[in-house]
C-alpha cells in the first residue's frame, strides 16, 4: 500500500528523479504518483496542500504534511527509508556528491533556456554555454570520480539528479540539432551521461514522449502556456503523447498547427 503520495506533472524531470529513486531502492510501491494537468489552472484543493505555489512536485505524507523541492524530496525519502542507501554514507564522499549535484540547477537553467529561446543570434552562444557545462563536468569527474562511467561505483544520488535532465536535453537534439560535446575535453562526461541515460532503473520516458511533450517550449511556450494560433497545449494529454506523431526536428521555422501535432 502507499504511503507517500506525489503530485506532479506527467514527464517532469524533477519527479522522475523520485521514481528513479525509488526504482533503485525498490520501493516504487510506496509511493502513489497523482498526475496534475498542467494545461488547466491548478485546482484550489492542490493550492490549499502547496499554500498557493503551482510548482511541482510535491510530496504529502499520510498526515497531510508537505514538502517541496525534488532535492528536498529525494532527501527524505533517502533518510526515511535509508536501506538500501542510495546517497553516500561516507562524509568526505557525501560532499563530493553534493559538489557534483550542485552543478545541477546551472546546467538545467541552460537547456531550458536554450529550448525557449527564440532569436538565432543567440544560439551560438547557448551552444558554447551548454559545451563548457559538459567540460566543466568531465574535470569534475576527472578529479573527483572513484569509479567509471559513474561517479562512484554504482549509479549513485548525483546520477538520480543529472539523469532525467540528460534525458529531457533531448529536446535540445530535436529542436536545436544540439549533442553533448564529442571532444576529448568533454569524454568523461560523455561517458557519465551515456551510462546514466542507459541505466534500467531511469527508463520511466522515452526520446518519443519528451520531444512531443516539450514542442511548445521550443517555439517559447512553457508549462503548458498557450502558443498564437492554437487551441492546445503540447503538455495535453489527450491525445495520449504516445501515439501523436513526433514532431518535425528544428524549431526557425514556421510552427506547426494543432492539427499536424495530432492534437484535435
Ligand atoms: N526546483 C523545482 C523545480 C520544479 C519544476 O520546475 N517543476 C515544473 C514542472 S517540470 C513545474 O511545476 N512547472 C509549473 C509551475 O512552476 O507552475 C524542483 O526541483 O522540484
């Protein structure tokens, strides 16, 4: 039976780092994911459990406690149920982890703003900030790793958080033509994200649903905003994103209607 209850939204990277989560500890069964629709306002029963923010996810406990933050969550979870320990035991390790993870929001506040963006001028530029992210990672693992392709032995806390955000930069090959660095100076991190997005525990969505799901964000649309011209959010979810076409690649053209996307 659950204990914990997630409310979030479908293809969320930050709650699919809970699922990974719980995948590795085998405890998927505690948890009861609620799906939120994230086209339609937030309904007042879920603005009464978060206080007023839209952002999720968020976790609630059996007596109705709340918390925010995926971090936050994964953390909780972890020293809830500690065995199996996912994160570090060790301190000096543990810091290293948190070291790694805290490269993490940086490189997510990039790829989502190199998606959104919409002016070709700056592309260049998102593309080099995006290279150094990987380079900046393969010294860190470079210095700091025990093991390879992981930053320890096993797929590990860093890999739970970094994970689903490699998975969601697809949207960057789809739509920007935009591939971690293949040079040497970014190899290790190469090797680190191809691993993480192989691993069997972290198959919870796939190229397909990511890209169908996230085409408003690349003609500058998020969280299921309205674009000109259409009636429905990429982020519906009926018709299921699993059987609308994928939608075309590249993103300076003009966008497509509601009716090539499959949604009517
Ligand atoms: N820092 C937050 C980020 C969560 C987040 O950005 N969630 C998105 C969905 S993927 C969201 O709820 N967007 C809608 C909103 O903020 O109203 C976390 O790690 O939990």
């Amino acid at each position: 039976m659950s204990e914990l209850t997630i409310f979030h939204i479908p293809v969320c990277p930050f709650s699919q780092r809970v699922e990974i989560l719980l995948a590795l500890k085998g405890m998927t069964e505690r948890v009861r994911f609620q799906v939120v629709d994230v086209t339609k306002p937030r309904p007042d029963w879920l603005l009464e459990k978060t206080g007023g923010t839209t952002t999720l996810p968020i976790l609630e406990t059996p007596d109705g406690k709340v918390l925010k933050e995926s971090l936050v969550i994964l953390r909780y979870i972890e020293e809830l149920w500690p065995a199996p320990g996912i994160a570090r035991d060790d301190p000096y390790e543990r810091a290293i982890e948190r070291m790694l993870i805290a490269r993490e929001a940086a490189f997510t506040d990039t790829g989502y703003r190199m998606v959104m963006n919409q002016d070709p001028a700056q592309r260049d530029a998102y593309r080099a900030q995006m290279d150094s992210h990987f380079v900046g990672i393969s010294r860190f693992l470079e210095r700091h790793a025990c093991g390879d392709p992981y930053l320890f032995e096993h797929f590990g806390l860093a890999e739970v958080v970094f994970t689903p955000i490699f998975m969601r930069f697809w949207f960057l090959e789809h739509y920007e033509g935009y591939s971690p660095p293949t040079g040497p100076e970014a190899a290790r991190a190469r090797r680190w994200h191809d691993a993480c997005i192989a691993h069997p525990s972290a198959q919870q969505v796939t190229y397909r649903e990511i890209v169908t799901l996230y085409y408003d964000y690349a003609f500058g649309a998020g969280n299921g905003a309205l674009l000109p011209g259409r009636s429905r959010s990429s982020f519906a979810f009926d018709p299921a994103w699993r059987t609308r076409p994928i939608p075309p690649r590249g993103k300076f053209m003009p966008a497509a209607s509601d009716a090539d996307l499959g949604l009517l």
